[in-house]
C-alpha cells in the first residue's frame, strides 16, 4: 500500500513539474530569465573556481575537489538547450582568467586546455542525465544512481584531456603512469565535486521544500548542533599531521556518522549543506597535507581522501533522499487515510466494508458460499450512518454477518448472480419495517477478488424512501391519467357511433326517401325538368355516398356487432373498391377475448396504416395478419413497396413519419409494442403487440424485512 501511495505521489509530482514547464523553467523564472541565470552562474563559478584552486597541494596537481563542477553540471541539466552555448563561454571565460593569472609561468595554452576539458566534463554530464532523469524536480533514489553514473562518465570524459594536459605540461614527455595518476585525480576530483555540490544546489532550488511539510526544518537550534558538530568534527579529524589516529573521535567515521544522524534527521537541502561543509574542510585540510591518511605519496593520499569524501557524500546523500521519500509518503498517506476515514464516517450514504478472516475460494458452491460469508465475513468499517441498517453495530468496532441484516439478506439472495460479476452487485433495492415506519435502501456491492479468492466486500446504500414514495405516487398518477385517457376514448367512441347512428337512421333515410321521390318526379316530367331532376339525382347520390364514408369512418359496419375479422373483411372490400388496394387478410383470433376498446383501437390502426400504404409505398397490394389469444393479440401489415428510412421519419419525414409516432404512442399508452421493419426499396413491415389481459398486481418486487422490536433506526 505504502509502494503505490509512494508511486502516486511521484506521478502527481511529475503532473505539476510539466505543468510547471519543468524544473528548468522553474529555476529560470527564479533567477529572472536568461541574462539573470547566466549572471548568478558567472559569480557563483567564479567563487568555486577559486576554491579549487584553494583544495589543490599545488598548482601543477589536480584538485582533491572541483566545486565548480558541481555548479556547470547543474546549469547546463537545468538550463535550456538555447542557453548552453552562453553558460559555457562564460564557464571558459572565468576559468582560463583564472587559470592565466595563477598559473606560473603563464601558460596560455594550459590555460584553454583546462576550461574546455572542465566544458566537455559537464555538457556531456548533463545529457545524458537529461536523456535519464528528465526534467523534474522530484528526484527519488533511483534517479539520484542516475545522476551519479551520468556525472562518472561525463568526469571521465573531461578528465582524458585535463589529465593529458597535466601529464605533458608539468612533466617532461608524457609517461603512461602519470598520465593514469592524473586522469584518476583529475576524474575523482571533479566527480567528486558534482557529488558534493549537486545535490545542494537542486535541494535548495527544488520548490519540494515548500510543497510539502513534511520537508520543512522542524528546529534550527538541531541544525546549528548539527553544523557544529560537522564543523568542530571535520576540523578535529582532519586537521592533525599526516598520521594515523591517536583516539577513536579521530576517525573518519565520526564525521559520517554525525552526516548519517543529519540525514534522518534533517531536510536533504540541510544535509546537503552539511555535506558541502565538512566536505570543504576535509578538502581543504588535505590539501594543506593534514588528515588522518598517513601516506606521504601523493597519489595515494589524495586518492584516499577522494575515495573517503565520494563514499560520504554518495551514500549520505542518498540516505536523505530515500528518509524524505518516506516522510513525504507517510505524510500523504496520512492525510489520504484522515479524507478516507472523514468521507467514510461522515458520508451521508451508508458506506462499510466488510474483510473475510479466511478468504474465500469462488470455487466453492453457492451453498458452502453463503456458510463461508456468515461464519468468516466481518463488517470492520462503516459509516456513522450504517446504524439505520443494524443499530447493535458499535462504531469503529467489528461486527458478524447477520443474515437477519437486510442487506445481508439481499446479498446472499443474489449471490448467485453476484458469483458471475466477481461479487459485484448494482441496484439492489430493499425495505425495511418496523415501528410503523417503512424506509426503502437502493444499495451496489464491490466485491475483490485476488488469486481466485473473494477477501473483501464494499457496500453502499442510499436511503430512497422519498423518492420510492414519489414514485409510487406518479405512477398512481399515470394509471389515473390512463383511466381518465380511457374513459374519454370511451366516451368518443360512444358518440361517435351515435352520431353513425343518426347519420344513418336519420339524414341517411332522408337521403334515401328523397332519392326514391325524385326518381317517381323523373318518370312523367317534361323532358327539360326531367334533366334538371336527373342532375339533382346525380348530386343525391354523390352526398349518400360521402354520408356512407362519414358513417364507416365513425363506427365501420359490424366492428361493435360481430367482431374485429368481419370489420377487417369488411375494411378489405372497402379498400379494393375505394382505393384500389388488394389486402391479403389473413386473420385467427379469439373474438371473445378482445375488448371492444382494444378492438376499435386495432381496426383503426390497421385502417391508418393501409392508407399509408395507398399514399407512400408505391404498390398495390399489401397483407394484414391477425394472431391472437386469450392473452395476446400480434397484427403485422406488410407490403412490398418502396420503404423508407424510420428513425428519420418517425420525425415528420415526407413518409408520414408523425402518423408513425402517433401509432407507436397509442400502442403504448395500451401497453403494447410497436415495431418497423423497413428500408429503403425492401418494403415495409409494421408489427403491433397488445396485451388481451392486464397483468395482476403483483406484490412489491423490493425485499421487506421487519425490524427487530425495540430498535430504531
């Protein structure tokens, strides 16, 4: 848990480092742009130059350390590539000025030759710990090797041609054995200068420091003991005559130790300033040919003291690296775990976790499973508001898996379903009674399954008793909406078939009274009346005939009488006759089964949907299958015309599309199922679904369970 807590941090660090632009532009705004940086890099570089002019036994040997670099290695990591060319004119300028005045005699070409070995040094350092490590200002131990290994060999490179320059400029010819001593000096030297001023400089200008409190400095009082002791310890070993100790406070180790007792203790950008300074001191005390190394030759001696401050510098450094790594995990860790636990317990859904002792084979069958949750499952975390679920749990205490806890109930009620999505469970509703009060939980399982074994159980729930309760009460709404929708239909139908009625019984048997005495009128009128009579006649029978239309289109002829087959019959000869259509009727119901409402409505739809055919599909045929049964009733009207694109004209397309939505709207409003079948040029297929019998009402799906007498929730 603490790797990947560690791990998320650093990935959130690197998220801010390139939201930042990068540790590089960070420290290129601190320093004020370009001019600025190039500025504090040219006075900083010239302070060290001196000082390891300072750290050398004499001029003609390399330094025991080249502070400066530590400083052109950062930079140039640091620094943009534009600003390369800038750093090191200036990292040549200062150091062959340097190098021209102090050298005696002046040797102008030694003079140039140390600078651009110390330029080759630190630009080839600095790639390849960019091609490593990146641009970022969290460095964790891993990249902190990195960074060793890159400063090695960019030392190692600078130190073929700062050796060689030593090797034939202060000696006469260039003898192999020398040239091996100088590049081991020249290359420990500056390798050794990057390890001890690195890591001070990125500590000092990483803004980790004010990010995290973690890596704050908790007493300035333990620093100056700190730098006391690192001072008074550096000096006390270091400063003797070359030899070897005379007591134990005069070994080496007690300056690592004291180094080592500041990494745990102190923030790496303190440690890394006590480094710098006993470093310095036992540099430059050896320089001065003191220390506790009692070799007189000075390869060897120098070798040792690189030797000692590399180890020191190499594995303090990363001590403080990996002590801040850890602070800075638990540090987060801790706060994750106070959000986890203040979301958990004061989470206004009813949130636990449930742990198995044992965990639990999936392999198992479902009988042995549901035996296995109730003797090893505990509920070992929850919220304060999971007492409305069991009232005896205490909290931050254990509780055993009741089957008589509903949610208990309900999970292993589908646990059967829940062993196919690894224990995961979505939407599981349940209620609770007791007390005259009924509350109703909308509740989700998680279930972790590792190494094919269930070991832990996350549950939620939500208290839905308002929102159940307004459920119930828009749906009572909608069943009266659709009583109300039905009994006006009702009431439409009735008039319209008393209007039929009228129609027929009354201006009909006008229409035929006066029709019959029109024609008596034409049998002895003059020829001239005759032929307004007959005109009259003509008129007569255009008005009977659309009266007889406006009588079938309010009630058709035996659709109330026989049946719904002998209206569809009858509706086939009417369509051939009027509209030229030939309808295969192919029709197998159960008249008695049929409501009178539910048999107007079909007879209505099937109408509408042949006249669609008569205006779109092209043809001049089409077929109507009727099935039903007691239960079901299924009508499909066909035809093999030019279809057309559905989801387009259901939203008033020039096929009649809003006709379509309305038919599939009253289709739902009885329940039933409308479908198209249709494309382009494959004709169409219209299917409606009626339920014949309204389902019993049945009992309320939820899980009820009665709460124990005596508590509350």
């Amino acid at each position: 848990m603490r790797d990947v807590h560690m791990e998320w941090v650093a990935e959130r660090l690197k998220a801010e480092a390139r939201a930042m632009g990068g540790f590089g532009a960070l420290v290129l705004a601190r320093f004020g742009g370009r001019m600025g940086m190039v500025a504090a890099f040219a006075i900083a570089h010239t302070i060290l130059v001196l000082l390891g002019y300072a750290l050398k036994e004499s001029i003609s040997d390399p330094a025991v350390m080249w502070p400066s670099a530590g400083l052109a290695f950062v930079a140039l990591w640091l620094a943009p590539l534009r600003l390369w060319p800038a750093i090191l004119v200036v990292q040549f300028i200062v150091e062959f000025s340097i190098g021209a005045v102090l050298l005696d005699p002046f040797r102008p070409a030694l003079a140039a030759l140390y600078p651009v070995a110390n330029a080759i040094e630190a630009a080839v350092g600095a790639a390849i710990t960019r091609q490593l490590v990146g641009d970022t200002f969290y460095l964790r131990t891993r990249q902190i090797l990195q960074i060793v290994f890159a400063s090695a060999v960019g030392a190692l490179t600078g130190a073929m041609l700062g050796g060689w320059a030593n090797a034939t400029t202060f000696s006469t010819g260039l003898q192999p054995l020398e040239y091996l001593h100088q590049l081991q000096l020249w290359w420990a030297g500056d390798w050794l200068g990057v390890l001890v001023l690195a890591p001070m400089l990125i500590c000092w200008l990483s803004p980790l420091r004010t990010r995290f409190g973690e890596l704050a400095l908790h007493s300035r009082i333990e620093v100056l003991v700190l730098l006391a002791l690192v001072v008074a310890g550096s000096y006390f070993v270091f400063a003797l005559p070359l030899g070897r100790p005379t007591s134990l406070l005069q070994m080496p180790v007690v300056i690592i130790g004291v180094l080592f007792y500041a990494a745990v203790r102190l923030p790496p950008r303190w440690m890394a300033t006590l480094l710098v300074t006993a470093a310095t001191i036992c540099a430059g005390l050896a320089a001065m040919q003191r220390g506790p190394f009692h070799e007189h030759n000075l390869f060897l001696r120098t070798a040792e003291v690189q030797t000692f401050l590399g180890t020191m510098a190499v594995f303090t450094f990363l001590m403080s690296i990996s002590m801040a790594e850890k602070n800075v995990a638990l540090g987060q860790l801790g706060d994750s775990e106070y959000r986890y636990r203040s979301f958990v317990e004061l989470s206004m859904e009813v949130v636990w976790r449930v742990e198995l002792s044992e965990p639990m084979p999936v392999s198992l069958p479902l009988e042995q499973q549901v035996s296995w949750l109730r003797q090893h499952a505990r509920i070992v975390e929850s919220s304060r508001s999971y007492q409305v679920l069991d009232p005896d749990a205490r909290p931050g205490g254990a509780s055993p898996w009741r089957s008589d806890l509903p949610w208990c109930a309900a999970y292993e009620t589908y646990l059967a379903a829940a062993d196919k999505m690894d224990y995961s469970v979505d939407r599981l509703r349940f209620r609770m009674e007791g007390e005259g009060r009924s509350q109703s939980f909308l509740s989700s399982f998680t279930g972790v399954v590792e190494g094919n074994c269930l070991r832990r159980i996350w549950g939620v729930a939500r208290d839905i008793t308002e929102l159940a309760d307004l459920n119930t009460r828009l749906l009572r709404e909608q069943d009266r909406l659709k009583g109300y929708a039905r009994q006006i239909a009702t009431a439409e139908e009735k008039a319209r078939r008393a209007t039929a009625v009228d129609l027929h019984d009354g201006i009909g048997q006008s229409l035929v009274g006066m029709a019959m005495t029109l024609e008596v009128a034409s049998r002895g009128a003059p020829p001239d009346v005759k032929m307004m009579i007959d005109e009259v006649r003509a008129r007569l029978r255009e008005v009977q005939e659309r009266t007889r239309h406006m009588i079938s289109d309010l009630s058709p002829p035996g659709l109330y009488e026989l049946g719904l087959v002998p209206a569809l019959q009858w509706l086939v000869v009417y369509a051939r006759g009027h509209d030229r259509l030939h309808v295969e009727l192919d029709a197998r119901v159960r008249e008695d089964a049929i409501r009178i409402e539910t048999r107007v409505l079909v007879f209505k739809l099937v109408r509408e949907l042949l006249r669609n055919v008569v205006k779109h599909a092209g043809v001049n045929a089409a077929r109507v299958l009727v099935q039903g049964d007691r239960e079901h009733l299924r009508v499909e009207v066909s035809d093999q015309g030019r279809g057309f694109e559905w989801q387009m004209d259901m939203f008033g397309g020039a096929s009649g599309g809003f006709g379509l939505w309305s038919i599939a709207d009253r289709v739902h409003e009885v329940g039933g199922a409308f479908r198209v079948n249709t494309l382009p040029g494959k004709g169409s297929s219209f299917e409606l679904d009626f339920p014949l019998r309204s389902a019993a009402s049945s009992a309320d799906t939820d899980r009820v369970w009665a709460r124990p007498a005596g508590r509350s929730a």
